[in-house]
C-alpha cells in the first residue's frame, strides 16, 4: 500500500495539527513505454506508407528511415536516463544511427517519403547485444520534457536491416525511462521543507473552526496563517502548486468572515476548504511519489 504523503489535512485536524509532511523516499523508478507510432518511408517508393507492417526497415540503398514516437510521462523534471530499445531480425555487419526527429505531428498511416518530418543533426551509435538482437540508443540529452518525441533510424550500408515493429505480438520498440519521483527532487524537497513550520501553525489554527471553539483570537490566528501559506514561493512543479493550494481560498475567506463575527459562516467556510484538501490528497500522493 502506498504511504500517505500527510502533505495536508487528511481525516482529522486534531490528529494532525502537530505534524508536518514529508514524503516518504521512494527511489528511482523505471518505466518501460511503447511506442504510439512506428513505419518507415523508402525513397524509391516516395507515396507508398509502410505504417501497419510488423517490421520497419532501414537501408542506405535505396534510402529507407524508420520512425518511432513515444508519449513520456510527465515525472516532474527530465529523465535521469533514456535508452531506445529496438529489435534486429537478423544480425548486422553494418550499423543503424539514431537522430531525433523535429516534429511529433507526423502519424504511421499517413507518413511517407514525401512528407517525412525532417531530423536534426545529433547522431546517436547504438550498443549492441552480445546475448540478443537487441540494440540499444542512450537518448537521454533527447528526451528532456514530457509529451511526444520522435526519433529516427537510419544507416550508410547499402545491406537492408529489419527490425520489429510495434505491430509484432513480441520484441517491440521499447523506450526506457528511469525518473526520480517528483517528492525525491531537490528542489522539490527544498520547497516542502520550508513551508513545512506554516503547514504545521495552519493545522493548529484549523482547529478550533472542527471543534466549534471559535473565538476572536483563532480568528486572528487563523487569518495569519493562510496568509503566510499564500505569499509563500510557488512550488518547482505548477500541478504541485495547484494542489498544495487546495483549500487555502476557503480558509482565508472564511479566517475574514471570522473576523467580522460571523462565526458559523467562517466554520462552513473552513469545512469547505478541508474537503477541498481531501479531495486533492490522493493526487498529491500520486504526483509526489511516481505512482
């Protein structure tokens, strides 16, 4: 089972409002994607799409490139490494290069050698298998963001090489991503870290507004408190941001209704707000720790 992040308010203020929040350390995590798109285009059949083959080919005579596309996750932050994995038929004197490709917007069904997406000029060698056909690219410096990249396969030799496409039932194209987890950063941690002794006071200052204890000092504490969570810097991450927010609108209303006396509105107002930040516990969970 997943720990909690106790980022915020979960089931009870009372039980919180002396702890602080930490995620708990979760390591690097390996992602093993798909690819969502693969063919190749020839230049001696310059409108004929090769995107339903269960192979994609690479030539240098005539001319043939593969392509693939993958849809990276976003993690937070770049991957601390990247490696396209693709499939050889059959052994190979001769080398296949890998370039990244400038567009995503191409599809399999559609491209050909007319209207291929041009490629940039970083050349990548693969690592071969000495057990398997296997090769291997390290596309980390490529694979930078999250969203769709692309990626190019060709070669010099005037030999034909066949690798497995997407559409095989085995040994498909595979790109292999090792992230951190967004709550393992460090300027993620950094972050949590300091807002940590205003989560706490906020806890604290919640709870009279449960408990139906309200009077003009939790008033005051109250309102002091969500101010200093709001003018805090803006997580590293905008989803985190938005998510470490939740409730915070409510509080600060209601901590103004409570100061002008209207102390059942400043409750309703609180208890809005605390199922806000229920609401968006379990996303925080996730997004913090990978999952």
């Amino acid at each position: 089972m997943r720990s909690r992040t106790k980022f915020f308010l979960t089931a009870s203020v009372v039980s919180m409002a002396a702890t602080g929040a930490a995620a708990s350390p979760a390591g690097a995590v390996t992602t093993t994607l798909s690819a969502t798109a693969d063919t190749y285009a020839r230049a001696d059949e310059k409108r004929a799409n090769f995107g339903t083959e269960p192979s994609l080919r690479v030539d240098g005579s005539p001319a043939t490139v593969a392509y693939l596309k993958f849809d990276v996750p976003n993690f937070g932050g770049p991957p601390t490494w990247a490696v396209l994995k693709v499939f050889r038929r059959y052994p190979t004197a001769t080398g296949i290069t890998l370039r990244p490709v400038v567009e995503n917007d191409w599809t399999e069904t559609t491209l050909d050698w007319t209207n291929r997406p041009a490629t940039g000029t970083t050349v990548i060698k693969a690592t071969e298998s000495t057990t398997d056909g296997w090769l291997s690219y390290d596309v980390t410096a490529l694979v930078q963001t999250h969203g769709f990249v692309s990626f190019a396969l060709d070669t010099g030799s005037g030999v034909r090489k066949t690798l497995r496409s997407r559409e095989e039932t085995a040994f498909q194209p595979q790109l292999v991503l090792d992230s951190v987890p967004l709550g393992e950063q460090p300027a993620v941690q950094e972050w949590l870290k300091g807002r940590e002794t205003l989560v706490i006071e906020l806890n604290n200052a919640l709870v009279p507004f449960v408990q139906n204890t309200v009077d003009d000092a939790a008033c005051h504490r109250l309102a002091d408190a969500a101010h200093n969570m709001s003018v805090y810097p803006e997580a590293p991450h905008p989803r985190l941001d938005e998510l470490a927010r939740a409730g915070l609108a409510s509080f600060e209303e209601g901590a103004a209704e409570c100061l002008e006396g209207d102390y059942p509105d400043a409750v309703q107002l609180v208890t809005q707000g605390l199922a806000e930040r229920t609401a968006a516990q379990d996303d925080l969970d996730a997004l913090l720790q990978g999952g």
